[in-house]
C-alpha cells in the first residue's frame, strides 16, 4: 500500500481501501491555490498506482466545494511582474493536474457542497460520478472577469456535451443543483450532507464488488477510444479483453461465478463491512 504523503492544504481520510481527499482551506472557500493544487498533485500521484485504493472521493470542507482560481493569487501575478512564461507554466500546471484527476486508474467520486465554479467546476467534469446538493451553485465565470476557462474546456465539454458546454463557458451561466442533474452534469443530487453521504455509500458497495485491475482497465480503454480510428478501436479492445482474460483478476472472476462464490475482492470488502457492522 502506498505511504500518503505530507499535505498542507488537503485533509486525507483512508478507509476500508477508500481515500477521502478534503480540500482544507474553508477561509478562502477552497479555492484552487497553488497549496493546494500542489498538495493534490502529489497525493493523486502516490496512489493512481496502488489497486488497494479502490476508490478517491474529493470533498470541501466547510460546506463549500471549490470556489475556483484563487483571485489573489492571479491579481499578485498580474501586477508583481510575472512574465507570460510565469503564466503558460500556471496553465500548463492546470492541464497536468485535470488530466490526472481524469485519468486516475480507481473510481473517482466528488461530493459538492455549497458551490464549485469555475477551476473547481472543471476539476468535478474530470471525475467518474459526479454527487450534489440541490441547492448547490455552478458557474463558470472565468469569461466574467476577462478571462477563459482555457485549461478546462476539453473536461467541461467531455461532461456536458459540445453545445451546452459551450453555452455556459460563453455566458459564465449559473445552474443550481436540481438543473445540474437535468444538465447531466450531476448524476445524484441530494439534500444536505448526509444524503450525499448515503449515495457515495451505494456507490463505493458498487465498486467495491468490482475488480480493481478490471476497473483501471476498463476506464484506460474508455478515454483511449475517443482518439483512434474504428481499425484501431477494434484492436485495443481485443487486446485489453485479451489482457483482462489472461489476467490472474480475470481467472479468479470466472472460477467463482463457475464455483458459485464472491471473487476474492469482493469477499474482503464483504468481510470488512461485516466488521464495521458487528
């Protein structure tokens, strides 16, 4: 199992194989510092290769999500003399950490509360299953203050579609909660922090059923169709299937539906719910 590392601006939670990420900075509504985009980065990158975490969930503390770039940050840049290599290394820095957000190989939940916009919008597209409060509050407002939503626009289009990705990115929209779920931005939408939680719930008993490898694999092999032909979608899914047959997950799968039993990763996460119950 990986050793966490040290952070500063996030809050780690590692439970029964699941890591909770807390963004930890409430006084400034947790917004996409460089501590904390720094600390994300160093976490995320310690355990995408670890399949005893089986699942991430990125959470807020003091009942805001994200609120997006952090102003200050950008405004002492803007009028301390940072030069636009500065700036293109920022970006550039955004686009590593929402491709590892969205590549991580484990199921990727994020529970919003009170609000993410702009940054913190586009870090939420990057993950699996996407759970809210109703009256949660989405924005992204970057073209609000003569700026772009350059570094999450490929996220936002991924999750919402083409022509209302573009809508909201063009206009900063604001949506709440209830139309986040019409939108499709949201698949669960809840009332307060403890029916978020009980959702997550359902899900995390739903991956933990599932074989890590199959899930690292499955998810590699969906964000490599959209970039290849129909000849070479053909083969990366015969050789992943291939891969996943040949597979000591993939032959231990089929004994025990053959054997009638629970694979072996289903039956530890049987038995550690049984714990916590008991």
């Amino acid at each position: 199992m990986s050793t966490l590392p040290k952070t500063t601006a996030l809050d780690l939670d590692l439970d029964g194989g699941w890591l909770t990420i807390w963004f930890n900075r409430p006084e400034n509504r947790n917004a996409l510092s460089s501590e904390i985009t720094g600390d994300l980065h160093q976490v995320l990158t310690a355990v995408r290769n670890d399949r005893s975490i089986r699942g991430i969930t990125l959470r807020g503390r003091g009942g805001v999500f994200c609120a997006g770039g952090d102003l200050k940050s950008f405004k002492a840049m803007t009028s301390g003399g940072a030069t636009r290599e500065d700036i293109l290394a920022l970006s550039r820095h955004g686009a590593d950490l929402m491709a590892l957000v969205n590549g991580m190989p484990q199921v990727t939940v994020v529970l919003i509360e009170g609000a993410a916009m702009a940054g913190g919008f586009g870090i939420a597209c990057c993950c699996d299953v996407v759970i809210c409060e109703a009256s949660a509050r989405f924005a992204m407002t970057e073209t609000m203050i003569g700026l772009s939503p350059a570094q999450i626009a490929p996220y936002v289009i991924q999750k919402l579609g083409y022509a209302t990705g573009r809508r909201l990115m063009l206009t900063a929209g604001r949506f709440d909660g209830a139309e986040a779920g019409q939108l499709g931005f949201a698949d669960f939408v809840g009332t307060g922090a403890e029916s978020l939680e009980v959702i997550e719930a359902r899900i995390k008993k739903d991956v933990l059923k599932c074989a890590p490898g199959a899930i690292a694999d499955t998810k590699a092999l969906i964000l490599a169709m959209p970039e290849l032909d129909r000849t070479e979608r053909i083969e990366a899914a015969a050789n992943n299937f291939a891969d996943r047959m040949l597979s000591d997950e993939g032959k231990e799968g089929i004994a025990s539906f053959n054997e009638k039993r629970k694979p072996v990763w289903a039956e530890r996460s049987a038995s550690k719910e049984t714990t916590q119950d008991g």
